[in-house]
C-alpha cells in the first residue's frame, strides 16, 4: 500500500519535473523567438516593472508593437503577439509554476515533517532557477525588491494581523514591544559594530566598507521574517505565549528594521563627516516618528475602514473587497508619506477586525478570511521560490570566508544574547515569566526571510561598492536559518519539552470562570485599591464597549454578542452538525416528536460510535434511562422552529424500518428547489427569489399534505389505511413556477394536476407509500398538522376539530394554485369556503404561534 | 525604613501572618495601608459597608459575592488577618521558593484559588454548584443581553459538562476536574502582589 502510494508519488513528481521545464523553456524559448523577431533588448531596468509581481529581464520598451511588420503582403490569418501578453503572461505563468511547486512539496507528509516547507520551496526554486539558468546562460527572474514590498509582502503582513490573536496580542504588548523595538534596535547595533571590529581587526581581508556601512547592513540583517517564522511555527504548535511573543515581534520587528534601515541608508548618504550629535538626534527622532506615525496611520484607517463597512449593506457581495483595498491603501499612504508602512498595515489589520467582522455579513467575513489566506498563502509560496530561484545567479555571488561566517555567527549569538537579556529584564514584571525554555526557542526562532533580502537588494550601489558582497551574505543568512534552522526546530521544541499548545476542546464552563476570574481579579485589585492591569483592562473594555463600539459598530452588531452565549450558540451547533452527521452514517436520522416541546435527545442507542464524536456528552449519558435527560436547545432553536425533537431511540423500538422512513418523510416534506432558478446569473446576488419560493412552496405542500391527510381521515376513517393516490398520470400540465398566472384552474376540480404539476418528481415517489399515524419528521415549517403522541388525528379526538363544510366533503379543493390563493394576503379574495378558512387560520396559527395544536404523524407503512 | 518596622511592629503577630501568606513586609505594610483607608471609622475591623463604599466595586456584577467571600459565615466583621488571609490567595505561585516537605499548602496553591472562585458560586454552602445557584452568577454576569431561557439553557450546558456523577450539580471535585486545564495560576492571580 504504502510502496504502491510511494510509487505514484515519485511516478507524478516525475512528470511534473519535466511539466515544469516544458514551462520554462517554454517561456524562455517564447522570449528568444520575440528576440529575434526584431525587439531591442533594453536591459535591465529593475525598478520600474509596475504589474508583475517577479521580473522579466526583458524590457517591453519599444518592442510592444515592433513584432508586426508594418508593411504586410498578405492578410495575415493569425498572428504571434507575444509581446502584447509578455509581462502578464510570464507572472501568470509563475503564479502556476509556484503554486504547483508548493503542491508538490505537500504531496508526501514525511518530507513535509521533517523539513519544513518554507525551506522545501527554497529547495525547490534552485533547481528551478537551475533549469532557468541552463536556457538562458544568465539569471533572468528574479525576487526584485519593488515587487516584494509592493505586490507580495502587504497582503501577508494583512493577514498576519487580520488574523492576530488579539487579547493575547495585547495582553503581551510590552514584552512584544520591548522585543521588536529595542531587540531589534540591540541586533543592529551589536552585528554592525562587532562586525566593523572584525574588519578592523583583520579578519575580512580588504573591504570597501565603512563603519556606517557595517551599521547598515547590521540593520536589514536584524530583520527577522514574520513568513519564515509563521512558517516553521505553525507547524510546530507551540504554547500561545511563545507563540504570541515570537510571531508578534517578528510582525512588528520587521517595520522596525526597515525604519532603522532607512534611517541608516540616510546617515550612508549624508557621508560620515557630516554626522554630528544633531544629525544623530535628528535619526532617532526620525525613527520614533516614522514608526509611531505608521501605526496611528494604520489606526486611523482601520478606523474609516471600520466605518465604511457600517454601510455595506446593500453592496454585500464587494464589501469584503473593502478590507483589502483600504488596507493595501493604508501600505501606500504610509510609504507615500515616507512612514513605516508595515507598521502601518499591521495596526490597521490588528484593529479593525473585531469592528469589521461584526460590522459584514456572515458570508463576507468567510470570504475575507479565504481570500486573505488565498493571497497570503499564494505570495509566501512565490517569496521563498524566487529566494531560491535568486540565488542561482553568478552575478552576485562574492565570497568572502570571513564576512559571511562572521555574520552567520554574530547574528546567531546576539539574537541569543538579546532574547536573554530582554527576557531577563522583563521577567521582573511579567506574573508569569517566560521560561528558559522558552527563551531558547524564542532565540532560535529568530529567523530572517525575504524581507533581509529585500532591503539588501535595495541597497545604492553606488553608495555601498560591496553590495553584491552584503546580498550573498544575507541569502546565505537566510537559507542558513531559514532550512537549517527550521529543520531543527521540531526536534528542537521536542527535545527541550516545550509546552505546547494544549489542545483542548471548547468548555462553556472554563469560558464562564474565565469570566468570572476576570470580574474576581477586577474586584481584589479595587479591594486592594491598587491600580493594576485588570483595571486598565476594565477601563478599556468599558470604553471600548460604550465609545468605540458605538462609533464603529452597526447597531445591529452591538446586540446580541455576548461572548459567553456565542460559544453556547457554537457548541450547540456543533453538536448538532455531529448529530445528523452521525445519524447519516449510522444511516439512521429518524425524527420524532415528544412531549415536551423543543427539547433534544441525545441518547443514543449506537453509544459507542457516538463516543467518538461527543465523548463528553457521552460520558454524562451513557447511564441513562431512554429519554430522562435532555439538554435544551431551546435558546437556538425558538426563533425558526419551534418544536423540534431529535429522537432516535424511541423509533428505533418499533422497528427496522426506520432508514426507509425517513428517506421518504425526508424526500417528501424538504423542499426541492426547482433547477431554473439555481442557472440564474447576477452579478450582485447570490440568488434570486428563492426564499419567497421556498416559502411558498413549503406553504403549499404543508397544506396539501394536511388535506391529504384529512381527506384519508375523512374517506376510511382508520387513519392507517392506505391513501394510495394519484401520480405520474396527471403530470400533463406545468406551471410556471412562483407565477400564480391568470389563466386559472377551476376551483376544486384539478385535484390531479395539482399533486403532479408542483412536485412531480417527488410526487411520484412518495405517494406510492401509505402512512399510518405515529412518527416521522414533525417539523412545524414542513408540517403543520402535529401533535399527538397519541397517535390519532384532531379529528378522532373529541377537540375543537374543524368540521368540514358540505362542499369541501364534495370537492376537495386542494390545487396548489388554489392554495397559494390561501396565503394570508388573499383569503379574503378568493376563498369562500368555509373549510379552507379554517384550515389556513390553522396552519397559519401554528406558524405564528409555533403552537403544537393538531398533529397528524405520518409515516409510511410497508405491508 | 524605620517607619517600615515601626508599622509592622504595630500589627500583632506580623510574623505569623507573613510566615501564612508569604506577604513580603512591603506588601503587609501596604495592605495594612488599604485596611485603615477603608476602615475609615478605626475600628480595626471592617464590615459589609465598607467593600460598599468602594465605588467599582459596586458596580461589579459579582462584587457582593466577592464582599461575601471576605466574612466568615455569620461574622459581620472582618480584622486585618483573615483580610490579608482572603488577598493571598491571589499571590502568584512562586516558584523559586523552596518547598518544604511538611510545611503546609500555601494560601495561594491552585486548590485554595480554585476554592476561593468555587465558593463564590456555592452561597449555601453545602459544597456544590446548584443550578439556581450557577443561574445566579450568570444572570448577574451576562445580564440584560440574553433572555432568560437562554440563561437557563447555557446554566444546564454547562452543568452537564462539569457533571460526572450526573447529580445535577456541580461539586469542588468536578469543578477542579472541569477546569483541568485552565491556567488557574495565571488566571488568578496578581502581578503587585508579588
């Protein structure tokens, strides 16, 4: 088995081996033909490719229309317009190629273990920028900088902080800040200066490299990568802390650096004679202003992005769209404003998300979250092939022993040193300090990614002579920590038994006591009159709830949110999706009523299986007696439908026929929609007028379903004999569909045509069965006539029965059409009968009231 | 610092309160402060009136319950002791502090935390968790924002998920079961209290 799957494996990555050359020489082969053609190759000009999120080193400058001859002797049939579809051709192209890479690399879960993907991807792209390489001669894609910080990085720094663990992100904002702000600000300094020693010393031979230049590159170099550490420990499950800590300080730390970065790229260009004390304040308080602003900018559009979705109401299908332009907005507005523009994205993706969540509809916030990851995901993979690809390129490789195993080893120590000392100090403030333990991963975890790389490449020659020096260096960083480091991390957290993350199952209890230890906590520090951080926590909620929340929040949202009874609403639904999920593939789902009203059963007869699925609830029932306990719904279930039992037990005593009856009470009583109005196209709807069929047609056959049940009562009185009726013959008329039309059926005289015309297909089946009275499916949308335990109709009984008028005993007066008459709106119009006016006042009782007045059972029975 | 052992010296029997609770002598003295703030009569004990006087605190959805956990059962007073005996429990756990094998549990150990919170949901005291009792502290804690079905839908949910003996209440023994892997230590304590 497991050779067979192997074999398939390597069968597959075979052909996509050679699938991925046949697309690269395809396009490297496309580009030779424009070539020769007759466009001019202009070179590189790396900056300015605007839409393509890697790069071509062809230049389309001139070459856009020059493939056409202008004079032709013959009409042309079809022409190859290569270069009209150049640019976004080749990134479509590349999209594919990464993704498919990615594919591969998650096709067997025993490399996946052991190497992470990140590092897979890498892998991958050198022998991709191999094959580019051996076609070309020459590196002609590339990991530009412009495209990364532009088209690649925002939308994962989006759904990093769209994503944050809020409460937790904040509950840990000092240690995060002290870690991403002054950690980062320590390793710059620390590499720079300990590396411009080394060179002083000797150890680098001779290097066109000054003090400023050695702070510089210690700057980008201090950048730890948010995707490569999310990366690694999303598939390590560490505790939420460290989590928290290492993530978030990655997050932040990378705005910091490119501040830093640029704050040091101007010292670089200013010239080192020129920098004196003023200068220096002027740089840091540059770095405090651009990093601040950043933030408050990506605040202040979280803000307005928060407002805006307040009133998307009507335009619900793009509202999800808002999030990402609005964010993608508050990227360039800070780089346009020479802000910190990572910073600025984080805080705005940190701080809208519980508005805008609130604020969208259900489905437009799954839309966000897919799409986000879609990009986010998407991008990640192209970062870490093109790192690869990149890298197989002579041109920028300058080796020099000393620098690069210098700087491999400072940036390794320091980051131990200032995770230690950061820790230390702070753990005299934390309640909970962060262990040893923890502290070694953190400092482990330190790995730099794309973003190094970046602002390496963005590095003025001119201004730093060895930048293809510093751009090695920083790859070899990069793969150094990015595949050595991650492949021995998991032994690693192993190893030293880090806490993990426990995983645990959702406790309404725990979420109760958490509150309450929250109001407990609040209450001691005020007993002890000590301002501490529950009373800022408390001061804060307060606000939030009574400002922020009314300013950002839809008046709809605001209500009905408590936490605690949204994990309630959560459980139950879970419970619930297990319950039909397993009663399908038990296949058994019988329902039924009971007495009491509203209430579900849980026991289970199969009580094994259904250990699986619910062992807490198992556990608390296993012991019982059938139908002693039951736990409500009833908060859930109220609203829509009243009167719900989930009860198999008490069907599975009578007989083995249950699997049948249901099937058909099910085919019978769901709606079936009909096929035209699924092939309906808009634009701005997902569907169209099919609610107000569904609701119709649910009146209707409710109500045929009733007289069915009556005129059987009526004719054979024995409310178990057969009620065999009249099908396929009559299917000779269809109507269209949600049109009561004008061209009118007589008043009782179509009797036929209405069983057939509505429901045809299902007609056809289920009236074939016969009913007796006593169980099945009792829903009050789908059935309005129930009750009865007892087992006989309302009519048997001696109640308030409705007599039928003389006419109806005649002419039983059930056209669907007819019926449709019967919908409150038109009673008055149409329906002289007597009958019929007690039957809707009836039915539509019980939709109004969810009163359980009369009920018929049906089931079919099998003789 | 002479004004920090001359307050101590006044409160009687100092060491053993501290030797109890684990209270450094900074922290008695500024609890000690607290005290005679809210004692503002200098009785030397305070009563129910004086947690009321506290202004958040009474708009703590379960703030008399937490007043109530500070009185003994029909004590109408409180002294300095068992006050600072109540807040200990609320010391984070240290965890560099030798253990001494027979000394016995500290105040703030995660049973006598998750005693403390039990207690405040027990108000009769017969060692478990009713339903009346639990609807309590939710309708106090969720108030107006759900109804009241859905308050006793959420009290049986999660009655049944802590009961194991299946008693229709929760006691100590399910409670501490339930809330197994809840970091009580975290979760229950105070950083200033150190």
């Amino acid at each position: 088995m497991f050779f067979d799957q192997q074999k398939s494996v390597m069968a597959f990555l075979q052909h996509f081996a050679l699938l991925l050359a046949l697309i690269i020489v395809f396009s490297t082969s496309c580009k030779a033909v424009t070539l020769e053609v007759g466009s001019v190759e202009v070179g590189y000009n790396d900056s300015s490719k605007s839409s393509a999120t890697e790069d071509t080193s062809t230049s389309i400058n001139g070459s856009t229309d020059g493939h056409a001859p202008s004079v032709i002797s013959t009409l042309p049939i079809v022409t190859w317009k290569w270069h009209h579809i150049e640019t976004p051709y080749l990134v479509a192209l590349w999209i594919l190629t990464c993704w498919l890479c990615k594919l591969v690399c998650e096709l067997n879960h025993n490399v996946t273990s052991v190497i992470p993907e990140s590092g897979l991807l890498i892998i991958l792209g050198f022998i991709l920028g191999g094959i580019i390489w051996g076609a070309d001669k020459a590196q002609t894609f590339k990991l530009i900088p412009t495209n990364f910080f532009y088209y690649l990085l925002p939308q994962i720094i989006l759904d990093a902080s769209y994503c944050m663990p809020n409460k937790l992100f904040f509950s840990n904002l000092g240690a995060i800040l002290i870690h991403a702000i002054i950690g980062t600000c320590w390793n710059a300094a620390t590499v720079g200066t300990a590396l411009w020693a080394c060179y002083e010393g000797g150890a680098m031979g001779t290097l066109n490299i000054g003090p400023l230049q050695f702070l510089l590159f210690g700057a980008l170099i201090s950048a730890v990568d948010p995707v490569a550490v999310i990366a690694v420990f999303e598939e390590v499950h560490v505790n939420e802390v460290l989590y928290i800590l290492v993530f978030g300080e990655s997050l932040l730390n990378d705005g910091v650096t490119v501040v830093l970065y640029n704050v040091f790229d101007a010292f670089v260009a200013l010239g080192g004679p020129r920098i004196d004390a003023a200068e220096i304040f002027k740089g840091i308080f540059s770095f405090v202003v651009v990093a601040f602003g950043g933030s408050f900018l990506g605040i202040g559009f979280a803000i307005l992005l928060s407002l805006l979705t307040r009133c998307t109401k009507h335009i619900q299908i793009i509202e999800a769209g808002f999030v990402f332009v609005v964010g993608y907005l508050a990227y360039l507005t800070a780089e346009m404003l020479s802000l910190s523009a990572i910073l600025s994205i984080t805080f705005c993706g940190i701080c809208c998300q519980k508005y805008v969540n609130a604020n969208m509809d259900e489905k437009s916030v799954t839309t966000v979250r897919h799409a986000m990851k879609l990009l986010a995901n998407g991008s990640e993979t192209m970062i870490f092939l093109f790192l690869g690809v990149t890298a197989i390129d002579t041109e920028i490789w300058v080796w020099n022993t000393g620098f690069i195993l210098l700087t491999l080893l400072f940036v390794f120590i320091y980051r131990i040193i200032g995770t230690f000392l950061f820790t230390w100090m702070l753990n005299k403030f934390r309640l909970v300090p962060i262990e040893v333990i923890d502290q070694v991963v953190m400092s482990y975890g330190g790995l730099r990614g794309a973003v190094a790389y970046g602002l390496a490449a963005l590095l003025d020659e001119d201004k730093i002579p060895e930048k293809n020096l510093m751009i090695s260096t920083t790859l070899i960083v990069v793969y150094f920590t990015v595949i050595l480091q991650g492949i021995t991390m998991k032994p690693l957290v192993q190893w030293l038994k880090v806490k993990r993350a426990a995983h645990s199952d959702l406790k309404l209890i725990e979420k109760l006591n958490n509150r309450a230890f929250d109001h407990i906590l609040a209450a001691v520090e005020d007993i002890c009159g000590r301002i501490g951080d529950n009373w800022w926590t408390r001061g804060w909620n307060r606000f939030e709830e009574n400002y922020i929340s009314w300013l950002l929040m839809k008046p709809k949202a605001r209500k009905n949110r408590d936490y605690l009874f949204s994990i309630f609403h959560k459980l139950n639904l879970e419970d619930a999706i297990n319950y039909v999920s397993e009663g399908e593939r038990q296949g058994s789902l019988a329902f039924s009523r009971s007495d009491e009203a509203a209430n579900v059963d849980f026991k289970k007869q199969f009580g094994s299986e259904f250990a699986d699925v619910m062992p807490n609830i198992m556990v608390d029932m296993s012991n019982y007696e059938l139908g002693i306990e039951h736990f409500s719904v009833t908060s859930i279930v109220k609203d829509t439908i009243p009167s719900v039992s989930l009860d198999i037990h008490g069907q599975d005593r009578k007989n083995a026929m249950d699997d049948i009856n249901a099937h058909h009470l099910l085919q019978q009583h769901l709606y079936r929609s009909r096929k035209h109005h699924r092939h309906k196209y808009s634009r701005s709807h997902f569907s169209i007028n099919q609610n107000e069929d569904e609701v119709q047609e649910i009146f209707q056959r409710t109500m045929r379903s009733r007289l069915e049940s009556f005129k059987s009562t009526k004719m054979g009185v024995n409310p178990a004999k057969k009620i065999t009726k009249h099908h396929k013959k009559e299917l000779t008329h269809k109507m269209p569909n949600g049109h009561p039309d004008g061209t009118g059926h007589l008043y009782g005289d179509e009797v036929d045509i209405a069983v057939g015309s509505e429901t045809g297909a299902i007609n056809s089946t289920f009236m074939r069965d016969t009913y007796t009275v006593g169980a099945g499916i009792e829903n009050p949308v789908f059935l309005p006539d129930m009750d009865s335990p007892t087992h006989s109709p309302p009519w048997l009984m001696e109640t308030e029965a409705v007599a039928p008028s003389q006419r109806a005993q005649r002419r039983l007066p059930w056209t669907p059409n007819r019926l449709r008459r019967l919908a409150p709106m038109r009673i008055s119009t149409c329906s002289t009968d007597s009958f019929l006016m007690a039957d809707v006042s009836l039915t539509l009782e019980e939709h109004e009231e969810h009163s359980q007045t009369d009920h018929v059972e049906m089931r079919p029975v099998f003789d | 610092m002479g004004s920090t052992s001359s307050t101590l010296l006044k409160i009687p029997n100092v060491e053993v309160l501290m030797q109890e609770t684990g209270f450094s002598p900074a922290h008695i003295i500024r609890l000690h402060d607290r005290f005679k703030a809210l004692d503002k009569e200098g009785r030397g004990h305070l009563c129910p009136q004086d947690f009321g006087a506290i202004k958040e605190l009474a708009m703590n959805p379960i703030g008399d319950r937490i007043i109530g956990a500070f009185f003994s059962p029909g004590k109408e007073t409180v002294d300095f002791h068992t006050f600072v005996k109540i807040l200990a429990h609320f010391r984070p756990v240290d965890k560099d502090r030798p253990k001494e094998p027979n000394s016995p549990e500290p105040i703030n150990s995660r049973s006598n935390k998750l005693k403390f919170a039990f207690q405040l949901y027990d108000q009769d005291k017969d060692g478990k968790i009713s339903r009346d009792e639990l609807l309590k502290v939710l309708r106090s804690m969720l108030g107006m924002q759900v109804t009241e079905e859905q308050l006793e839908s959420i009290a049986d949910r999660t009655i049944q998920e802590a009961d194991l003996d299946r008693d229709e209440a929760i006691s100590f023994e399910e409670f501490r079961k339930s809330l197994e892997k809840v970091n009580i230590d975290h979760k229950m304590s105070i950083r200033f209290l150190r």
